[in-house]
C-alpha cells in the first residue's frame, strides 16, 4: 500500500481517501486498512468489468500452475 500511495496522483481515489482519513486524525494503522480495502474494491471492479467483457475465457494449464489434481 505505502509503495503505491508514493507512486499514485493526488487525484486518485484511494490517495484521496487516504487524505481525508489521515486529516480526520485517524490512527496510521485505520487510514492504511481503509486505504487497502479501498484499492482491493476498485481493483475487483476492474476486473470484473474486464471478464465480463471476454466471450469465453482461455484455458488454463493446470501443469503451468503448480496445483496438481490428483484423485
């Protein structure tokens, strides 16, 4: 969180969030919790409208992935 707070414009909406919750005198711990939950929110919508935008989803390798299905 702290690495992309220091890479983000001031405009962004987790910066911005994280802003207001530190000028409310909230503790670093509160505001950094808020601001994570915050970026994990926007990043799931992202990608949820990107695989809605997809006809059909490629196949996954599941001998490039490590989780091996044994029965």
């Amino acid at each position: 969180m702290k690495t992309h707070l220091q890479r983000t414009p001031a405009d962004e909406p987790v910066f911005r969030l994280l802003d207001k919750k530190r000028t409310e005198g909230k503790p670093h711990f509160v505001y950094m919790t808020a601001a994570g939950n915050k970026f994990l929110r926007c990043y799931y919508g992202k990608m949820t409208a990107y695989f809605s935008t997809l006809e059909v989803l490629p196949p996954v390798d599941m001998n490039s992935t490590g989780l091996h299905h044994t029965e």
